[in-house]
C-alpha cells in the first residue's frame, strides 16, 4: 500500500512528526481543490516534507520548505529537542540542511521539493505567490509562531489549508503559542476547523 511506503520513507528521517500525523497531513494535502505550491515553515530533517512532497508530487505541485535550517530555541543544546548529531563541528552550530537534502533525495522528491533557506519572516515579507496549503512547523515560542500565523496565513488561498503542528488545548501536554495561533485562526474569521489528529490541525481557508 502505497500509505506504507509513504510512512516508511518519513521514518528514515530524524524529526518530530509522528506517522499517523503525518499522514493525516499527508492526506489533507491530496485532497486540496484549489490550485497552487504547497509551502512549509519548519523542516528540520524533512520528515514531514516527504509527507506533504508525496501529495505535491502526485498533483503536479511543487512543495517549498522554508527553514534557515539553524534549529529552534528548542533544538539549541540543553534544549529538550536537541541532537548533537546535527551540530556542524566547524561552526559549532545546528545545521540540518545535509540531513534534509539527504531525506529528500531518497525520498526521490528533488524534482517536486524547493528548499528556501532563511528566515521565515524575511521571506513572509517578500513572498508573492498564492498558496494552496500551508503547513507552520518553525520556532514554537510566543514570538515565532505568532510571526509565522501574521506572515503565511495571508498568502493561503480562499478554499486552501492552513495546518499548524503542536496545537496542545491542554497545557500540561505541550508549550502555549502553537495553540494560540490555531485559536486565533478560527477566531478571526479567515478559517474554519478541517481536521484533528494528534497535534496537529488542519483549517480550510473560507474568505
Ligand atoms: N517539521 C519538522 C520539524 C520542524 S522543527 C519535522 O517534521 O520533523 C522546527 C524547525 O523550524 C527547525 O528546523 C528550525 O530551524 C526552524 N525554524 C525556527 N525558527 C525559524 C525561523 N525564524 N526561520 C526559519 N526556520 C526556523
Ligand atoms: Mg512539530
């Protein structure tokens, strides 16, 4: 089946989306009607680009993954998501870009996937393009994910989706700002509830 080799090819990544999230996301980007790029905020390693790649490269969609590919506060050391495999010993620094080249190759999805390396504001201020999803996966403090919710949200298409990761409605499960954004995407008016599976959340795009 062909869900089986989709989930086998994201496991061979390192990253932090569970399966069956990541096929719902999976699924909830093959079933998009309107039409236009897919674009991600927050790819780490790539687990959950070859997700959402699949769907892209299904339909003839190119799929952008932005990441300046330097971790989040979460991913710095002493940090609870770090890995010291992903430091560059040069620098010193996290560098996760050969990790997310190396998921994506395998994955055979370099002809469908388009890494955009950098800040995700700086290229939320001079995006352009009307995009039929948007998956916002970056830095899960108050102030990232609250630029990521202003920066991207505009650029979904009417009818497109928006998916958040990490939306914990109880706060003994998880940090505050992912769910934050998600409330105020259902409270401003733009998006209604699509679907919910683990953390993640996936809106449709109504005006
Ligand atoms: N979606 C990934 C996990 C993403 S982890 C998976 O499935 O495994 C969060 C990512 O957001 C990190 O790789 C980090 O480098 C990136 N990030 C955090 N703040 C960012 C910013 N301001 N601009 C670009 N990328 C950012
Ligand atoms: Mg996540």
């Amino acid at each position: 089946m062909m869900e089986d080799r989709l989930r086998l090819a994201a496991e061979a990544a390192r990253g932090f989306m569970p399966a069956g999230e990541g096929l719902a996301l999976y699924r909830s980007a093959a079933s998009l009607e309107v039409d236009g790029p897919l674009l991600e905020v927050g790819s780490y390693c790539g687990k959950s680009a070859v997700y959402l790649g699949a769907a892209a490269r299904q339909a003839g969609r190119v799929l952008f993954c932005v990441d300046h590919h330097r971790g989040s506060e979460e991913n710095q050391p002493g940090w609870e998501h770090h890995d010291p495999e992903v430091v560059d010993p040069d620098l010193g620094l996290i560098d996760t870009l050969p990790f997310f080249r190396r998921t994506v190759a395998d994955a055979g999805l370099e002809g469908t996937i388009v890494a955009v390396v950098g800040d995700s504001p700086t290229v939320a201020s001079l995006w352009a393009t009307p995009l039929a999803m948007v998956f916002i996966d970056g830095g899960h403090g108050t102030e990232p994910a609250h630029r990521d919710y202003e920066g991207w949200t505009p650029h979904v298409r009417p009818g497109g989706l928006l998916a958040i990761h990490d939306v914990f409605e109880n706060p003994a499960d998880g940090g505050r700002p992912p769910y934050e954004i998600w409330c105020r995407a259902l409270s401003e008016g733009f998006f209604e509830e699509r679907a919910a599976v683990g953390s993640l959340r996936v809106l449709r795009r109504v005006v």
